[in-house]
C-alpha cells in the first residue's frame, strides 16, 4: 500500500521548498519528486576543498522584500556579500553596473555632468522608435556603451545578432551616476553562510523525497499519491506539448580546481566582446570571502537548448508568449493542482520573487495566518 499525502510537490527548487516548510509547519505530508539526483533545484552547491561551488551558475540573494529576508534568514545566517561583479572587453576592465567608474575609465572624465552629456548626444542618434534591441540600447546608454559592455555580451547571450532581437528584451539599463559599484538596489544582499544547501536542507525538512524520478514517466501513479499537487516542472511538458515547445536559452558550465588562493579578485568577470565564447567567469570563494589555499573558477557557456537539456532563461518572443498563454489558459483548468516557478510559469524569476510567489500559494491553500 502507498502512502498518500496532503501534497505532493514536483520539483525542489525555492518555490516548492519555500511551500513545504510551510505546509510541514501546518502538520501536512508533502513528498517531494525531483528528476535529479539532488535538491534545490538551481541553487544547489557543490562543496569542493570546502568551497561551496554554485553548480548551476552564480546566485546572489538580494531583495526589498522584508518578509522575505526575514524568511530566507529563519533558515540560514546571511553574510554581507555585496555584488559588484566587472566586465572584460578585450581586456579593458569597466565596473558594473553602469556607473562614474565606468564611465571615467571609458571617457577620461570625473563629473556626472560630463558622463550625462556624452550619454545624451549619443543617445540622440536614435530619433525613431527602436526597432530592435541593439537601437533600444543606443537610445538608452549611447553608442559607446552599448559596442563594449552590451553588444557582444548579448549576441553571446541569445545566440543571435542585436539587431535580430526585439527591442522589448531591453525595458531599461540602469546608468547611475555616483561612483557605486553595488549592481542592486535592493535594501538586502548577501549568501547564506554554509551555501545554499543550508536552506534547501532547512526548506524540505519533515518531507519525503523521491529523487532520480521524472513524474512526466508515470504522471498519473504521482498525482494519485496526494490529495493536491504543486508543480514546478515545465508546463508544455506536463501537457504533453499539446501546443508545441516552449524555446529556452540553455548553459554550460565548464569548472576547474586551481592551484592558487585567488585568480581573478572578484566573484563575477563578464565577458562582454563577441570572441570570447563565455559570457562569464565565476569564482565561487569570493561569495564567502573564502580563505582555501585553492580555488575553483567556472566558465559559462550559454548554448542553444535542444529538448533533455536543462533549460534556463525562456525566450519571452511573441511566438513563445503565445503557445504559453494556451498552456496557461489550460493550466487553470487542472483540478488540485497548482503550478509555480520559473518553469511552469515560463518566467525569469529572480530567488525572491520566487519566495514571494511561493507565499502567495501558501496563503492561498493554507491560510494567510500562515505567512
């Protein structure tokens, strides 16, 4: 006889954790199903010479959302990373985001007046509406910025030329105009001291686990173990891509252990120009402000997703945007079962709007006295 549970959550990444600790709190079963052999979804961490290795490219926590950060702090002590990553144009070093230490390395100058002068005539060279992405980003930041820190990157990025991209994917670029190389605005930031196993661990405690198991193989064996399923699987395919494939952007990640205490100063270098295959290079100590003799660099590789690979930034055209809102209509017509997360809702969340969205779920099934 099988046991049958309360929940029953496909997937562990923060959204379905983020509902197990709450539904555990509330006397629920829950048994998880993941198709890897870990936990945690993206932010899962490889411990190599007691470095904690951010297997699926670098996160850094950040929100404004105190409910949130109170949260994710219940479950683990945060250190005080900030992130200010660099970029490399054929070796040319410019901080990131766009700000006074940018600019005065590219332009020789010291002034916010000077730096919003130079801005503004080249962004004047854009009198129409923009058609595609590379004219978005001129009439944004200038010509300037865009041919060393933005072009290359983003062409490397999507895997197709700027001016092939639509404008929208550039909504805004943040320029400041103060020498501060804090890349977000968020009143809190920082990674949890131990990595971001210590949350997983803390978020599915008290829940049953099946891992190497893909629920798409026996979709109806899994759905009968529980009386209401949280998923956060791909939509199309829980659908039997009924409507056709989603697109997605894939990575892959090249990781080597080196032979010396500190390689590049920093946790984040992109690589902006179009030569260099990857987009960036991560060394992870630098989140924890490690001290290992050793360290390990990652290379990231965006690539062109083909289905059985991992996908991670889904292509957010028209077309895509369309065959989602028919899985979308289809969703809200299953009976017990909701679905969240980057995947089933075919959106680039950041952690904590993830968490946030993970609350809405909780308040919604198990009561806003809950939160």
């Amino acid at each position: 006889m099988m046991k049958h549970y309360d929940y029953v959550l496909v997937g562990s990444g923060l959204f379905a954790g983020t509902f197990a600790w709450h539904a555990v709190k509330a006397g629920k079963s829950c048994l998880v199903i993941e198709k890897r052999e870990h936990m945690g979804g993206n932010i899962y961490c490889e411990d190599v010479e007691k470095i904690h290795v951010h297997k699926y490219g670098a996160h850094i926590f950040h929100t404004s959302n105190r409910k949130v950060w109170d949260f994710v702090n219940s479950l683990a002590e945060f250190n005080r990373y900030t992130n200010s990553p660099i970029a490399n144009y054929h070796g040319e070093i410019y901080n990131m985001p766009f700000n006074m230490n940018t600019f005065s390395k590219m332009w020789g100058i010291s002034t916010p007046a000077e730096a919003k002068a130079i801005i503004e005539e080249q962004r004047g060279t854009i009198t129409h509406e923009p058609r595609n992405l590379e004219e978005q980003a001129i009439s944004l930041v200038g010509k300037d910025i865009y041919e060393k820190l933005i072009r290359g990157y983003t062409q490397k990025q999507w895997g197709r030329s700027c001016k092939e991209l639509p404008a929208f994917i550039i909504k805004r670029l943040p320029v400041r105009y103060t020498y501060d190389n804090n890349y977000f605005n968020d009143r809190y930031q920082g990674i949890p001291m131990g990595g971001y196993n210590v949350i997983i661990d803390r978020l599915f405690e008290g829940c049953d686990v099946l891992l190497n198991t893909d629920f798409n193989e026996d979709r109806e064996k899994y759905k009968s173990m529980g009386d209401y399923m949280i998923y956060t699987g791909t939509v199309d395919s829980y659908f039997d891509y009924c409507y056709g494939n989603l697109e997605y952007r894939s990575l892959k990640f090249e990781s080597v252990l080196l032979d010396t205490d500190n390689y590049q100063g920093v946790a984040v270098v992109n690589y902006t120009d179009a030569e260099t295959p990857y987009t960036r290079i991560i060394e992870h100590k630098h989140f924890e402000f490690g001290t290992s003799p050793s360290t390990v660099i990652t290379k990231e590789y965006p690539v062109t997703w083909q289905p059985g690979m991992e996908p991670y930034y889904p292509v957010n055209d028209e077309k895509n945007q369309e065959i989602f809102a028919r899985y979308e209509a289809l969703a809200k017509t299953e009976k017990n079962v909701s679905f969240g997360g980057r995947l089933a809702e075919y959106k680039y969340y950041d952690m904590d709007k993830v968490i946030e969205s993970a609350f809405g779920l909780v308040e919604k099934l198990l009561g806003a006295d809950r939160i």
